[in-house]
C-alpha cells in the first residue's frame, strides 16, 4: 500500500515568517514528487514539482527531497495570509499520483 | 494553457438517481484522464484512470458498475454515478494529462471539482 503521510495541522505562522512542511513517503519506486495547495471547496493547484535530491527553489518556495529518508519538504518564504490553505504533497510512480491528507496552513497578519 | 472543466460545478440528486459529470479538456488533447473523490478533510483518492478510446482502469474498492467512466474523445470524459446514495456525497474532481512532454512526469491539469449531494 502505497503511503504519503502529512501532519494535518493546523499550521500557524506570522505573517512575514516561514512556513515548513513536511511529508513522508512510503514507496521507494516514487520518481516524482509534487506540492499542491488547495483553497477550501476548490480543487488543488500544482506549486512545484522535484525529482532530484535536494533543494528547489521556485520564487518564495523551496522544495527540498531526500529519497533515501523518503522525506519531502516544502518552505514558504514571507508568508502572507494568502498563503494560507491546506498544502498536500503528492508522489508519483509512473503515471499516477497518490496523495496525502494535506496540512492546513493558517497564515495570521 | 491546459484547462481542465467540469460539468456541472455542483449537483443536488435524489437517492437513487443517476448523475453525471463531465470533465473537458480545453485546449489540449488528454490521453490520460483521471478521476479523483475527496471527503471532508480527507486526500484526494484516485477513483479511476481512463485512456482515450479504451475501458477505465479502477482502483481497489471501486465499484467500477456504479462508477461509470467514458473517455470517448481526446477532450471529454465522463463520470456517471448509478443510483447514487448519501454517502457518495462527495467531491469529484478529474485530471488530464497528454503525452509527448519532456518532463519525466506527465503533469496533470485538474478541473475545478464538482460537488456531489445526495439526499
């Protein structure tokens, strides 16, 4: 049974601050691994993708991977209140995406 | 470029009904639709995958003669739900992908969901 596991949260963090979130993978075969954010009721939109070992940097985000620790970070630089909403990570293994529950991220002003 | 839509957005049915969803891909021909279902606070759960012109590909614990999948086109794949209960309530979001691309991974472009109510 292939697994992604994320704290649910909530996440809290000042505005200004940075956000880290952490997600774990059971499948070592995973090859892809992805970040998406999804707002309340909407369906969820890709922030970045990583494949290789190590950082990311994508504007105010950084992916970061560690195949061997089958761990997966993500880091939001300068939160905004915007930014808040429940981030999921996803691993990928061929064509299809498995995801986790998500960690509810709440950006305060 | 590469939007998804769903059809409709939200839906109301009576117990027992059927409904169907449609996802389009706009702009892009999808060789590969996907069809997820999300729970309240739950992940997106990968119901099926579907490939232009051949039958539906279900994941464990789907019941693949209540959920109905066609892929007819390179831009059109439906969702049927046969004789749905309350607890299909739920919200069905579908993807597309093509093939062709460079990336190791064939990004998936999703719809924008459709929430499903049953009474």
């Amino acid at each position: 049974q292939k697994e992604v596991e994320q704290n649910s949260g909530p996440l809290s963090v000042p505005e200004g601050a940075i956000a880290s979130l952490n997600c774990t993978y059971s499948d070592r075969g995973s090859q892809s691994f992805f970040w998406y954010r999804q707002y309340s009721g909407k369906s969820p939109e890709l922030i970045m993708f990583i494949y290789s070992n190590g950082d990311k940097e994508d504007g105010r985000f950084t992916a970061q991977l560690n195949k061997a620790s089958q761990y997966v970070s993500l880091l939001i630089r300068d939160s905004q209140p915007s930014d808040s909403a429940t981030y999921l990570c996803a691993v990928s293994r061929y064509s299809t995406l498995t995801f986790g529950k998500g960690t509810m991220l709440l950006v305060s002003p | 470029g590469a939007v998804v839509s769903q059809h409709p957005s939200w839906v109301i049915c009576k117990s027992g009904t059927s409904v169907k969803i449609e996802c389009r891909s706009l702009d892009f021909q999808a060789t590969t639709m996907f069809w997820y279902r999300q729970f309240p606070k739950q992940s997106l759960m990968l119901m099926a995958t579907s490939n232009e012109g051949s039958k539906a590909t279900y994941e464990q614990g789907v019941e693949k003669d209540k959920f109905l999948i066609n892929h007819a086109s390179l831009t059109l794949s439906t969702l049927t739900v046969t004789s749905a209960h309350p607890e299909d309530s739920s919200f069905y979001i579908c993807s597309a992908t093509t093939s062709g691309r460079e990336l190791p991974y064939n990004e998936q472009f999703f719809g924008p969901g459709t929430r499903l109510t049953v009474l």
